[in-house]
C-alpha cells in the first residue's frame, strides 16, 4: 500500500467520482481507477460500489476512510516536524556546542 494510494483512495471517497478526483490530483484517469482496484485487491474486499453516476463508499471504504485520513495527516505532520527540525539544525549550525556556565 501507498501513500499515493491512500492520496488516491480518499480524493475519489471525497468527490465520489474517479473523474474528478483525478482532475484534482493532477493525474489521468485510468491511473486512478488502476491504484483504487490494486488498493481494493491489496485490502481483499472492495471499498466502492462503482454506479453509472460514480463511486459511493461500501462499509469497508466508510471505516477505511477514516483510517486513511488519520494516518496521511500523521504524513504531513511528521514531514512538518521533520521540516521544522531543519530549520532548527541550520540555524544553529556551526555555532558549536553550547557554553559551560560553571
């Protein structure tokens, strides 16, 4: 399973249509449609009821949504942490280590 998966999975969950969650996200079509069913086959039941008008989320994609999203804002706040972590260590580069007050 990937991150792109899961970026995938939760786009098409929230506009509820592959068409336009791949619009959002920048991507064909096909790739979309592609990275859900490995995702579905991966997990071993499927997430959507795919219909004429779309993809409406079955139980197994309601509980796996909320999943999805904690776990790609974990992502981002570990990247924003990591981020910030930098910004720390390249303002104190250089300055050695810190001075004895005894």
């Amino acid at each position: 399973m990937s991150l792109s998966q899961l970026h995938y999975f939760v786009a098409v969950a929230e506009d509820g249509h592959v068409g336009r969650a791949a619009q959002r996200l920048y991507v064909a079509q096909p790739a979309v449609s592609r990275q859900i069913r490995a995702l579905e086959d991966e997990i071993g039941t499927p997430l959507f009821a795919r219909t004429p008008r779309g993809m409406t989320l079955l139980p197994p994609g309601r509980v796996f949504l909320d999943r999805a999203r904690e776990i790609l804002a974990a992502v981002e706040d570990a990247a924003q942490a990591a981020r910030a972590a930098g910004v720390v260590s390249r303002s104190t580069a250089g300055a050695g280590p810190p001075k004895s007050t005894e």
